[in-house]
C-alpha cells in the first residue's frame, strides 16, 4: 500500500483542514489576480470536503460515536451557515472592500468548526472504529470528493441524501463552469 492508501480518514480530513487554514493565509495576504485564483481553489476545497463529510463521515459518526446524532447536529448547523457566507463570499468577490474583514471572521469560524470536529467528532470515530474501517473510510471520502460540487450551494441541504442526490449534477454543473472561467481566464491574457 501507498502512503495515501494507508492513511485513515481521520488523517485525511486533518491534513485538508490544514490545508484550508494554510490557503486562508494565502488568500489574506495575496492580491489581485492571485488572490482570487487562491480564493477559487479555497472555495473548491471546501466545497469538496463538506460535501464528502455529509456523504461519508457524519452519518458514520451519527451511528458510531457516543452522542452521535447531537455532535452531527451541530457540525451540520455550523456547515449550513458556512456555505451561506462562502456563497455570499464568492459573489462579493476578493476585490470588494469588504472582503478581507468579512474573509477573517469567516476563517475563525471555519478553523473553530474543524477544531470542534477533530476534537469532538474524529476522535470519538476513532475510539469507535478499527484502524481497517477508517482506513476504508478515507478511500470513501476520496470516492465521495471525486462527484462533490465545487462551489458552496447552500439550498442543497445538509444531509447525506441531498448531497447523493444533487451533488452529482451540481458537481458537473461546477466543473464546466470552472471549465469555462479557466479558458476565459487563459485566452484573455
């Protein structure tokens, strides 16, 4: 097995939340065109990862974990108002002047939220779980990542079932938008 077949989801999801934290850096310090392509790729990401800890990991945690349901209530509740301001986010637009402030407060909520999943919710799947099952999991997530929209949509709904159902056509209906944006951006230079 390769590196990235042995790693657990727990350690999956913790390396993709510090890498958000690491491209909320970027974002903040970067400017003009280069802000905004590392403000695309942190929107993609996180739109990436929600979706597949909607598809995957909370319902396991619902079911695995001691008080399972209560914890995957408040990630949920938390994930909805984050895919509101990140939709808000991404039509406001990195040159607006209030991006940046907005952008901040936004982060300290996003870094609160994975702090509160990793220390309430990865590590009681954890205790809960075998070393295979999470391993198993992580090749899910992977799975789940790979048909996730890549921009928030936060009328879509939170659950398991709402993002197997509109996921896979939010996600083709993202990439070809990013498609186009992407050639836009290449044949306007």
């Amino acid at each position: 097995m390769t590196a990235v077949q042995e790693q657990d989801v727990v350690d999956l999801l913790v390396d993709q939340h510090n890498e958000i934290k690491a491209l909320f850096g970027q974002v903040s310090r970067a400017q003009g065109a280069e802000k905004r392509e590392l403000f695309e790729g942190l929107v993609r990401l996180l739109a990436v990862h929600e979706s597949a800890e909607e598809i995957v990991v909370h319902p396991t945690a619902q079911r695995e974990i001691e008080r399972g349901r209560e914890v995957v209530k408040q990630r949920r509740q938390e994930e909805d108002e984050a895919k509101h301001v990140l939709a808000e986010l991404y039509d406001l637009g990195v040159d607006h002047p209030d991006f940046d402030q907005r952008l901040a407060a936004f982060a300290d909520a996003v870094v609160q939220h994975a702090g509160k999943e990793e220390s309430e919710e990865f590590s009681a799947l954890r205790r809960s779980m075998s070393a295979e099952q999470l391993r198993q999991m992580s090749g899910a997530i992977r799975a789940a990542e790979a048909i996730a929209p890549t921009r928030p949509h936060p009328h879509s709904g939170e659950s398991m079932g709402a993002n197997v159902l509109a996921g896979p056509p939010l996600a083709v209906f993202d990439r070809v938008r990013d498609a186009i944006r992407d050639w836009r951006e290449a044949h306007a230079r």
